[in-house]
C-alpha cells in the first residue's frame, strides 16, 4: 500500500496477535500508521482512529501501550484459564448478544483448531503448526482463554525458533489446556442470566 502512489496516503492500522516488538517495529517501518496488540478495545481503536483520521499522525507511528515489551516472559500457572474482563470488553463494545455469538463460534471452530495443531505436529510441519497454533491462539484470546491463548503463543516461538521437537512436545500437551480452557469458557455460559 506504501509503495503505491493510489494508496500511500492511506493510514495502516496494524492489528496482530504478534507478541515480539520486532513485528511492530517492522510493520511501523513499513509505514503503518499504528500497531495495536489483539485484544484491543474499543476507545484505544477510537483514539488511533481519531488521531489518523484527525493527520495527528506522528512520524515514528504508534505502538499501543499494552504492546508486548522485549524479554516479557510470564509463567503459564499466573495466567488465568479464562479472563472475564475480556467477555466484559465484548459485551460492552458489540452487546451481550454478540458475546454469545463470539463465545459459540470459538466452541464450533475451537475443536477443528486443536486437531489442525495435532495433525501438523504429527507430519512435523512447523509451518502448517505455527499457523494452526496462531489461529487458534487469536480465536482463544478474543473469547478470554488467556491460558490456551498464551500456551499456542509457546508452540508458535518454537515453530520460528525452528525448535521442532519442542514444538511437537508442547503441542502434544495442548489436550489438557484445551479441555481446561472449554470447560471454563462453559462454566462461564452456564452462570449467564438465560444462558445468553
């Protein structure tokens, strides 16, 4: 878009599940107006908006403030299974509504995630798992499975480390938290008024 004449004027917002500050630090290189961390929520999505839409925009561009910071490394046990705040973000930003439906689609696709992760750790491709891991880590994190979000994170930095036997092995844990991961995501449904 950058490089195009038609197009370059256009602000790039970066929104990426990507945790190192080297992805944002490529993608403001590249011209990007902004790189926000997923989640992001509503007012921080406003305020870059606002501040692009407004030519505020500064020349180094804007890395949000809850981006990753170099050599942040936290224990897996401190992450919570399920993050309740993130369901809040949902509900006030797109309706209690659409919180169900988010919260139901992860559950349909959830399971097709898992099994695209094990079936890629098994032919030992670390591309086609880092991929599964990612995709699976973005869906987990939207519906607040910080814990199953952070351990696809782990097989994903393995799979770019070229680690492949670390890869295989943590994505063969990946059951457990899965299943941890669903029952506290239902545990959470069943405690809403009408099931909603």
């Amino acid at each position: 878009l950058k490089g195009d004449d038609r197009y370059k004027a256009i602000p790039v917002v970066i929104v990426s599940g990507a945790e190192d500050t080297h992805t944002a630090t490529d993608c403001l290189a590249a011209g990007a107006a902004a790189f926000l961390p997923k989640p992001v929520d509503k007012a921080t999505v406003r305020a870059v908006l606002s501040t692009e839409l407004g030519n505020e925009t500064s020349a180094a561009g804007t890395v949000a403030a809850d981006a990753p910071s170099v050599g942040a490394k936290t224990d897996l046990a401190d992450v919570p299974v399920f993050d309740a705040a993130t369901i809040s973000r949902l509900n006030s930003d797109f309706g209690g509504n659409k919180a169900a439906e988010f919260t139901s689609r992860f559950q349909e696709l959830a399971r097709g995630h898992k099994e695209a992760v094990a079936g890629a750790a098994d032919a030992g491709d670390l591309d086609a798992l880092r991929l599964a891991a990612h995709d699976l880590k973005g869906n987990a994190r939207t519906v607040g499975l910080a814990r199953l979000g952070m351990f696809c994170r782990e097989i994903e930095k393995s799979c770019d480390a070229g680690r492949a036997d670390d890869a295989r092995q943590s994505a063969s844990g990946l059951v457990r938290h899965f299943d941890e991961a669903l029952a506290a995501l239902a545990g959470h449904a069943a405690k809403l008024p009408n099931n909603e």
